[in-house]
C-alpha cells in the first residue's frame, strides 16, 4: 500500500540502523554493581565495562578464545576483566594481560574496543566506521548541562521496530490514549520542515490546569519536536520542560529506549522537583511509557498478521518521519530477525 511519498509504506518496518552516529548504551544511575553489562545495537553485541576506578569501556561481547559472551561469563577481577570460562583476563584498555597455561601469548589477543564518551549522564558509544568520530558529534540536549532542570531518566524494552516508537513520540495527535495522564489536548500542527535526516515540527496544544506548572503555562503553549536521526527531541517553547530520546533497535521488532525528562525547576526551587520526582516518575511518565508501548506493539502485531502495513497515516510529520528513516538507512546494517538466547 503506497504512502502519500508514493513509496511502500511496509520498506520503513523493514529499515536497518546506521551504526555511524553516537548511541547511548547505558546510564550511569542505573549501571550494574556486578560493573558489566551487556548492550545490543541491531545485531552488534557490545559490553560495557565499568573498572573499579569508575572508568568505563566499550568491547564487543566476546572473549577472542572461544567467542562466549562476557556480559555471561566475565567477572571484574580487581581493575581487569576476567572471563571465567578459562581466566583469560583483560586491561580496562582491552588488553590481554592472561592466558593460564599459555604465557607469552597475551599480546596475541586483545578485546575489539569501541569509541567511547559521557554526556548527560549517559555512556555513549560509535559502533560504525571509525574513520567518522570526529565528524560525528553527540546531540546536543541544553538541559543536560543546566542546573536550572530536574532531570528524570528512564529505559526499557519495547517489542515493536523503532519507526512506530519514533511515529508514536513525533505525533502529538494521541495523547487522548493517555487518559488521566494526558500532558495536553487539542493538538495543532503548525509548521513542519524536513530534510535527508531531520524532521522539525511546531504543534499547538492546550495544557491542562494541573500540569500547566510543568509543561510551560496554562492554556496554549507551542510544542517543539525536532527528530534529528536516531535523536528525538521534545521541548516546550518556554523552555518548561525537554525530552530527549533515542530508540536503539534491537531486531526488527524490538528496541530499547533511553529516555530522559528534563523539567525547569518551578519557581527556581530545586526541592520541588526532586520531592515530586518519585510521583512524576513512577506514577506519570511509567504509566505514559506503558500506555505508549502497549500500542505500537498492537501495531507491529498487526504488521507481523498480514506482513505489510495497512495502516492509513494522516499525520503528515509521520510520513516525513518515515522519509528520514529510510534515506538514514540506505546502506545500512541489517536486524536481525529474532534476539539469539
């Protein structure tokens, strides 16, 4: 079934990720006390190690002798890596320092590591060509690095592919989907732009009386949306509140989502938001999240019935969405189909 492009709107669900750009692959709130943790970008393995020194690596998930994951069978063993299939060990650099058994063959082997930064809380990673670091920047999020905002992080698995998430977050026309919890009514689109990566969208919504404080005034407020491929952005144009997302594939109908709110504080009072934090985390935006990823996932399970989209998009962002999507992707790499155990 075509889309308003004239294209096939199914090829988007069927779009791989281009690993040239920074993706974020943990945070540092929630990162494990065991200091490993396994990540995935499409069908990339990636583990990320955090020394007791607090710093942290990127390696690919595999020890080079027999290629068993070490987010499974490494341990930290002091500042090193040990894989505890034959104690091999590993430097926080990626380097051999071990082979029981074996001495002398430690500068044979080494972990494949990854270009690595922190920025907004988050541990980042470029698992693409390495020749395009330096010209690949991060995403720029203003509120990470002012005091002024409240930040609320959160992540979690949705089982649908990544364009209907990033369909779902840059179409503000659902929020009735979100019942008491819903951040605005009566959506206005008013601008939209778009180019080979980026989508930029103005809405008009109205905010409720409750949520007014947080989301920029009572009555309209102007609502930005900028999708800048693989980063999502929402701000209101008062600067009240900012979310930034990224929606890192895992297969083709799975991905994982790191997400942070950003709120100003209210009336310049930090203890506010941090007394309200719990309230607004678990009993606000989880229940958002949940509502959300409840529906994309009837979408995909539709798309997975009948093997093509037969929706009918009216949203025009959506399309252009879908557009950035694909020209992102082009080359990219494929997902695979299922997560291997």
């Amino acid at each position: 079934m075509p889309d308003r492009q004239g294209d096939f709107m199914q090829d988007v669900r069927r779009c791989g990720v281009n690993l040239d750009y920074w993706w974020p692959v943990a945070h540092e709130r929630s990162f494990p006390a065991t200091g490993l943790l396994g990540v995935r970008i499409g069908a990339l393995e990636l583990l990320v190690f955090r020394a007791p020194t607090g710093h942290y690596s990127v390696f690919e998930d595999a020890c080079p002798h027999k290629r068993v994951r070490l987010s499974r069978f490494g341990e930290v063993v002091g500042s090193e890596l040990m894989c505890s299939y034959h104690g091999w060990r590993f430097t926080a650099q990626g380097n051999c320092s071990l082979t029981p058994g074996f001495a002398g063959l430690e500068a044979k082997f080494c972990l494949k590591s990854y270009p690595l930064r922190q920025y907004g809380g988050w541990i980042w990673a470029f698992p693409g060509d390495p020749t395009r670091v330096e010209e690949r920047a991060l995403p720029v999020i203003p509120p990470a690095t002012d005091p002024c905002y409240h930040p609320i992080p959160m992540e979690g698995p949705v089982h649908c592919h990544f364009s209907y998430m990033t369909e779902n977050a840059t179409d503000l026309f659902h929020a009735q989907l979100h019942k008491s919890q819903q951040p605005w009514a009566n959506p206005v689109l008013l601008h939209l732009e778009s180019d080979d990566r980026s989508v930029w969208a103005l809405y008009e919504v109205e905010a409720p009386r409750l949520l007014a404080a947080l989301i920029g005034q009572r009555g309209k407020n102007r609502i930005r949306v900028t999708y800048e491929y693989p980063y999502f952005h929402l701000a209101s144009e008062y600067g009240a509140f900012y979310l930034f997302v990224v929606y890192v594939p895992t297969s083709s109908t799975s991905i994982w989502v790191h997400s942070t709110f950003y709120f100003r504080h209210v009336l310049g009072i930090p203890w506010i938001l941090r007394l309200l934090h719990p309230l607004l985390d678990q009993g606000t935006f989880r229940q958002v999240f949940g509502q959300d990823r409840r529906a994309v996932e009837e979408e995909q399970r539709a798309y997975n019935l009948h093997q093509q989209d037969l929706s009918r998009e009216t949203n025009p962002v959506s399309h252009a969405v879908r557009q950035v999507i694909r020209q992102q992707t082009l080359a990219s790499s494929p997902l695979p189909e299922r997560i291997p155990e």
